[in-house]
C-alpha cells in the first residue's frame, strides 16, 4: 500500500477505524514530512527575497535535505504499516509443537526488531529536521517564522511520539545488546531534539516576539 | 479549495513550495485531526473487546466526539488558508488617497482578527482533544497505549504551533479588547493542555512503562 496517494481525508479515516494500522508510528512519520515541507516553505521564501542573499546558498542546501527527508518520511508511514503487520502475522504462527513454537518466537523478535527501526528512523530524522528549524529560524525570512516555530513544535511532538513507538516494541524484544544500542541512541536524540527546540523558540523570542 | 481531497503527497508539496499556504496553521489543523483519528482508535480498539465492556459507553461517547473534531479540523485547513489569504489581499489594497488609507488599514484589521481566530480555535480542540487522551489512556484497550501516547504528544506539538499563529496575527491587531481576550483564553488552555500531557505521560508509565 501507498499510503501518501490517498486523500488527506481517507488516510484520516482510515486512522481512526478500528484496524490498528496506520497507527501513532505511521502518523509520526507523515507529521514529520509536514515539518519538513514547513521548513523547506521557508527556505523557498528566502530564497526568493534578494535582502537574504547572503543566506541563500545556506537555504539552497535546506530545501535539499528537506526535500529528501520529506520523501523519506512518507516511504516510512508504508515502512511502519508493514513492521506491524508483520509482528501481528508472526503472533498468529501456529504453536503446537515445539518447533513450531521455536519457529513463531524467532519470528516474534525478528518482526519486533523491524517494528522498532522504523520509528527509530523516523526519530533520527526528525532530530536532523530539528538542527535545519535552528538555521532557518536564525536566517530565513522574518515573515514566515511563525511557520518555523510550528514546523518546530510539530517535528518534537512527533519525536515523542515515534520514540512511544520504539519504546513499546523494545518491550518484548529479548536481544538486550539491540535494545540497548537504540536506548542509548534515542537517549542521544532526545536531548539534541530539546535543545534544538529551545534555540527555535529563544530565536523567535528574540527575532519577533513570539512566545509559545 | 478543499484541501482534504488533495493526496497526502500533494498536500506536502503544496506545503513545501514557495508559496506561503498552506502554512503553519493549516499543517497544525491537520496534525489535529490526525490525533483525534488516534484517539479514535484506540476508542474503537477498546469497543471490540469485551473485557473492556465498563468503559464502553464512555469509549463510544470519546468515538462520537474525535468525528466531530477531526471533522472540525480538516475544515481549518480551508479556513486558515482563506484567512491568510485575506489578509495578503488587505495588504495589497490600494493606499494612494487617505480615504483609500482608511479602508485598507480597516480591511487589514479585520484580516487579522480572522487569521488569529481559526488557529485559536484550532486550540481550543487540541485542548479537547487532549482531555479525552487522558481518559483513553486511563482505560483504553492497553495493547494501542502508545498510539494514545503518539496521539497526546502530537497534539501538544500541533497546539503550540497553533499558538504560535494565533501570536503572530495578534501582534499587528489594535483591538486590544479582543488581544486580550484571546492571550487569556490561550493562557488558560495551556495549561489545561500541559497537565493533560502531564497525566497521559504519568499514566502510560504506570500502565505500560512507557516513558517517553
């Protein structure tokens, strides 16, 4: 499935149906795309005002990046639909016999692992979402930095929120080295998304008065 | 325009352009509605177990609100987008006599008041919104928690950038009466929204030690 060809309306409905797919990692994923585009939004208007000349060779390379985590990102909420799918299918292996059961638990821990990555890129991106709002708030167009502290506060909501996704997949997972690893790094993560996000908003405190 | 009925591809491109809408607050509006359909899963996911039968009247209750606001919600989109483009076209109104003067500085106001309205409103649901992810939290079906998780922390991230638009239509309005009023209302659902995610956090840690 394609999930970023159906309309805004029916991916909506289909979130709130009582099929657990597209769920909280699926969602995470697509609000970051729509960070990303805020922040590329900005860049492009930048680039369109001669006054930030000096600034545009820097918001050449955002609107880059964001173009390509953007595209990233909505190939994640398919990603994360799978990874599910996939942990269900292996909790519905039959487990009669021993082998059986030896065969469904492999399964189990393989799935969660993959269910657990996802998100976890999701959040890798979406802290490298948060270091390019710095910049842009910093040097992009005053007149759209309102759309950067929202792209900010958006890109951090959905960092907790594929992190919730990560957290709960580790749960089961029995490899303690894998877990360990991720735990460690999404540690790493969380204090570069708050810090990113505390520069965004003193930035915008100071450049325009904006106080969330 | 109807912006629902775009593809979630071409909505991220039409955010991403140069083009200034659709921006922040209609992108807030859409992370809206993606938590109340969250929310509104999990409800559902909670009605198709019948060991969770207590709080199935409360469930169906939660079910009928997320319709209405994420129905609501994706109206916002429309909304913010017309009100933006109102005030652009205010600005853009002739000023070469006084009377001329008068008449777009009046249009401008009025612009204004309307771009600062929706994503107050937009507030005031995410506010909602939250509320009801304490309750789903609290008693929802305990497998979808995280998505309860994914779905508070995404409508903080979209309520603080809803903010940040309310903020910035407010700072070129001279009606203070009405600056007033809504800095006030705004102030009190922050805080309402703050101990909403506060409890969804607390919970989800009790319940499924889940910390995000």
């Amino acid at each position: 499935m394609n999930f970023a060809k159906l309309s805004i309306r029916e991916f909506v409905e289909k979130v709130s149906d009582k099929s657990p797919t597209p769920g909280g990692g699926a969602v995470s994923a697509l609000v970051g795309a729509l960070a990303a585009s805020l922040i590329e939004m900005v860049a492009n208007l930048t680039l369109s005002r001669s006054d930030y000349s000096d600034w545009h060779a820097e918001m050449e390379r955002i609107v880059s990046t964001m173009q390509e985590k953007r595209t990233i990102l909505l190939d994640c909420i398919d990603l994360d639909v799978k990874a599910f799918d996939q942990v269900m299918s292996a909790y519905r292996l039959p487990k009669n016999t021993v082998e059986e059961k030896e065969k469904r638990s492999q399964a189990i821990q393989e799935s969660l692992k993959q269910a657990a990555r996802v998100p976890y890129e999701t959040c890798r991106h979406l802290k490298e979402i948060l270091k390019q709002a710095v910049a842009v708030a910093q040097w992009g167009n005053i007149n759209a930095i309102s759309d950067v502290v929202s792209a900010a506060e958006l890109a951090e909501g959905a960092f907790n929120s594929a992190k919730a996704n990560v957290l709960i997949n580790l749960k089961s997972l029995k490899d303690e080295k894998f877990k360990e690893n991720l735990l460690h790094e999404l540690k790493t993560f969380t204090g570069e998304v708050e810090g990113a996000l505390k520069s965004v908003r003193e930035i915008t405190a100071q450049r325009a008065d904006i106080r969330v």
